[in-house]
C-alpha cells in the first residue's frame, strides 16, 4: 500500500495556538457593531454518499478522500458587511457556513494586508480565534487560515485609515472536514525522542507534512526541503509523485506546508504538536509520470511559490543535502516523517538496503529498507508518510517513500524508497521528468551535496552556514576515526553511543592546543554511532558509521 492519508488524524492539533504573535481580540469582542455579519452558506451536499464513495474509491487502491473543498469568489466587495468607525478605521466582516463540516478552514488568492490591518478567523461562539496580520503576508498573494473545530467562523478584517484601500482578498474556497481519520501508530516515536532523535534535530527542520489537494478532495503526505547546488535558496519540495498525480495547478495553490509541527516531549500525544509555521501555494517542476511507481521511482518535485522569510524561517530553512550515489550506503539512519498527518515521527535502519523495484516492471528503481526497535519503541512508516525522505548515516537524503508493508502490527517488514539515483534522470529525457536540472542547475556533476541552513541576501545568493566546527573523518571507517576541531580544543566531554543509544565510551578531552583527537572504534561491531561533544556551552552530535 502507498504510503498517504487523509484529514485529520486529530483536528484539535490546529487549535492549539494562535497563529500569529499579535494576540490582539477582533473589534467586534468589545465593541457592539451595527449590523450583524452577513452569512453565506455552503451549497447542501449529500456527505453520507461522499463518504461511502470515498470508502470505495480507497477500497479500490486509490487516492484517499476526507474532505470537500466548496470553489467561492468572494471578495470584500461583492460580500461580507463594511462598517466604518468614528476615528475612519474600518471593519469587514462575513460570516462563512458549512453545515455539518467536522472543522473548516479558508484558502485566498490576491491576499494582502498592509501594516497595521489584522484579518481575525474565529467560531461563533468565540472559543477559538486566530489572528494574521501583515506578517503573515507570504509574497506570493496565496493564503489559508487554519483549520477549525467549527461548522461556522467569521472573518474580520480591521484596517486603519491610514491604510485604506491597501488591503486586499479574494476566498477562493472553504475546505469542509467530513470524515474523521484516525491517529499514528502507537509504536511511533516522537522526533523529539533521545536517543533516536538526537542526531537528527537539524535535518528535522527540513522536513515538512504537506496538505495535498486533489479535484475537491484533500490528504496528507510528507516533503522535505532540498539543497541545490547552486545555492540559491529556491525552495524545493521532494515528494512522492503519487501524493499530487491528481492535483491541478489551481489544487496546487492551495498545498500547504507546515514546518516545525513537532511534539512538545517525547511521549506527547498527536494533540501536542507545537508551532503554526505554514506556506501556501507551490509550482510544480518535475515528476516521475510513472502511476505512482509502477513504471519509475514516484517522485513529485515543487517549488513554494512564497517569497516571505518570516522571523521563524531564519531558524528552520534546513536545506537537506543528498547522494545521487547508485551504491547502497551501510551504517543506517533513519526516515523523518508525519504518519496520519500527525506531529514529525523518525524511524530507524540499520540494514544495507537492498534495491526493488514497484509494481515489478521496472527493476531497481526503489530501496528497500526495513525499520528496528529502538529506546523507545519500533517506528514504522504509515499512510501520510508517503514522500518523506530516507537519510543514511552521514544525514544525506538517497530515496523518497513510496510504500510498503511495514505498520505497527508489522513492524519487520519492508519499505519503498524511489531512489534519487533514480529520480536524477531515469524517469524521462526532458527536464519536466528529472531531479537533475533542479538540484544539479550548473550541471556541476557531483554526487553528494551537503545539507546546510541557508540565509539568503538581496541578490539572492546564499551562505551556508554548517556544523564547520567539529569534523570527523574518514567517514566511514573500519573504526579508526580523526575528530578534528575547527579551532583549539577546550575541554570536551565526549560520549559515544550505538544506534541503540547504549554508551559504549565516555571521555574527556582536556584543554590542549591540540585540535585532533583520534577515537577507536575498531572493537565495535559494523553499523552507526553518534559521537557526542559537549563543551564550550554548546553540544555538536555527529553521524559515524563503522564499516570493517
């Protein structure tokens, strides 16, 4: 089975913040208005259908359907009530309404608000509300709010006199929940979890759950943000082409990408997840065009058409590197992804993975990787993982999830990743069918590109800014590793842990003018370790893999 699902796992996730920093109520809460908000309700649909049809339709292998997406052209002109205030501040307000809906949210094009407007979302009996203002402007006229608990919300948009006329939307469509859909596997393990996590906290911030809109219908899968070799900031998503085989270039304006949706400990519950950190709208640049795998190797490349750097952004733009390497790399590592939808998950490998194909007329065109248990429990992959990355032990992506048996009642079997290799340009001659032209754009020829946070300047051209303190070579190794440091030494206190997370040495390296230090790892079995430096107030973890 395709690894893919479907809205939502548990919507109270959405509600748990407000998704702007102004915390400000809407004017309305204090302030009594002379005219009501004026309602528009959904057309009435027959969901009891919708739902057996959906059933069906995934019975029959196909894509997963939870929600309806009601088309709208309203603006502030053509709907919705203006009341303007005694100072000239104004007030617009519309009331939105689709009966039955489990939650609801709104998408927007031509969306701007100028500075010091705030649009407020909220239900009507004023128990939850989010707020936007001109930070939440995103470059590209695209928006959505946030999902709500509510068959009913108001929008209120305030714009004081000193931008009159600046501010601007037109809603596009209502999303309208209509089944529910059930939480991760129990056996999941937060991303947050040591020791599993641990080695893993800079490529997490790359990671994103993508909201996938197909015709009227909406789901779950998970991207990653890629680095390119010209470092130019172009914010790429790599998927799995069988997550938007269905999706229009209208449908993909309406895509969502929510970063840093991670648990608040390591056994919180879905519920927990922290930080509203979303784009909306991206551009396709290539897919595999192959059904989903059957002929090739399933990956769906984007670009977020948002041009804005939020203040959260400078700390979460993780651009993963990759290996366009045909050779299967040992040592393990892990898959980083949103099972259900639900708050970022890791699962751990520590096998060689060896190279399948999908759908069997094709050969090699996926790796095959099966997960082990950990500290904590035994991670899998499940519906909503589909597209999330694979990294080997030095933190580099190699596939992208297609599917496979693995589950928590199931935990042994196997995995499906589409090879980059593969992706590179296996799938077709033109650059539509090819990661190449996108990841590789000056044709520079190199098989590995480093991860690294990216900052931007005006010209577009980016410094990398990565872990450059502390290397370790040679990588791998028979067990005989240099830890070099990029200035002199203070004392470190060093730790070395298996992937299991049991310590197999424990250190200190006094204060020296020494900058190299050798670590013996020979007596060690063959697989991944994580070194550990603790010292000069920070702590730098570093992948190392064993290979005798």
């Amino acid at each position: 089975m395709k690894k893919i699902t479907t809205l939502l796992s548990s919507i109270a996730i959405f509600c748990a913040t407000i998704a702007s920093a102004q915390q400000k109520a809407p004017y309305s809460f204090s302030h009594e208005l002379s005219e009501k908000a004026p309602q528009t309700l959904m057309p009435n649909r027959d969901f009891t259908k919708d739902i057996a049809d959906a059933i069906a339709f995934e019975e029959a292998g196909n894509y997963p359907i939870f929600a309806h997406h009601f088309d709208l052209s309203i603006t502030m002109e053509n709907a919705g009530v203006w009341t303007t205030l005694e100072n000239g501040d104004r007030i617009w307000r519309i009331n939105l309404k689709s009966k039955g809906a489990m939650s609801s949210c709104f998408f927007f094009e031509n969306f701007y608000l100028p500075e010091g407007s705030t649009l407020h979302a909220y239900s009507t009996d004023h128990s939850k509300v989010y707020t936007y203002d001109f930070e939440s402007n995103q470059g590209n006229d695209l928006f959505s709010t946030e999902f709500m608990i509510a068959e009913e919300q108001v929008l209120e948009y305030y714009e004081p006199i000193a931008a009159k006329g600046k501010g601007r939307m037109r809603i596009t469509a209502m999303s309208h929940q209509f089944r529910s859909i059930r939480m991760a596997g129990a056996c999941e393990i937060n991303i947050i979890c040591s020791p599993e996590g641990d080695n893993w906290q800079n490529e997490k911030k790359g990671v994103v759950r993508i909201y996938v809109v197909a015709g009227g219908g909406a789901g779950w899968c998970t991207g990653t943000l890629m680095n390119n070799t010209a470092l130019d900031c172009k914010r790429y998503i790599l998927t799995a082409w069988h997550c938007g085989q269905q999706s229009s270039a209208t449908n993909l304006n309406q895509y969502k990408f929510r970063f840093n949706y991670d648990a608040t400990s390591c056994f919180a519950s879905d519920t927990d997840g922290t930080t509203n950190n979303e784009f909306t709208g991206c551009t396709k640049r290539a897919d595999s065009n192959d059904n989903g795998g059957a002929t090739g190797s399933d990956f769906l490349l984007l670009e977020m058409t948002s041009t804005s750097s939020p203040s959260w952004w400078a700390t979460t733009a993780y651009f993963n590197g990759w290996t366009k390497s045909t050779s299967a790399s040992s040592g393990g590592g892990v898959c980083i992804h949103h099972p259900a939808g639900s708050n970022k998950k890791v699962s751990t490998y520590s096998n060689t993975p060896t190279s399948v194909s999908w759908g069997g007329s094709v050969s090699s065109t996926h790796w095959e990787i099966k997960w082990i248990a950990t500290v904590n429990d035994w991670g899998v992959t499940e519906g909503g993982s589909s597209g999330s990355a694979v990294y080997n032990s030095a933190g580099l992506v190699f596939g992208t999830l297609t599917g496979g048996n693995s589950a928590c009642n199931n935990q042994s079997a196997g995995d499906a990743y589409g090879k980059i290799s593969y992706h590179w340009t296996s799938n077709g001659t033109t650059a539509n069918r090819q990661l190449k032209p996108w990841l590789d754009p000056g044709n520079t020829n190199v098989t590995t590109l480093a991860s690294g946070y990216t900052i931007c300047n005006s010209t577009g051209v980016s410094t990398i800014k990565l872990d450059d303190e502390i290397k370790i070579y040679p990588n791998p190794s028979s067990g005989i590793f240099t830890l070099s440091f990029l200035g002199n030494a203070h004392e470190n206190k060093i730790r070395v842990m298996n992937v299991m997370g049991q310590e197999v040495q424990n250190f200190t390296i006094e204060q020296s003018s020494s900058n190299e230090y050798s670590i013996d790892l020979s007596t060690q079995g063959n697989g991944l370790y994580f070194i550990e430096v603790n010292g000069n107030g920070k702590i730098i973890s570093k992948k190392v893999s064993v290979l005798k």
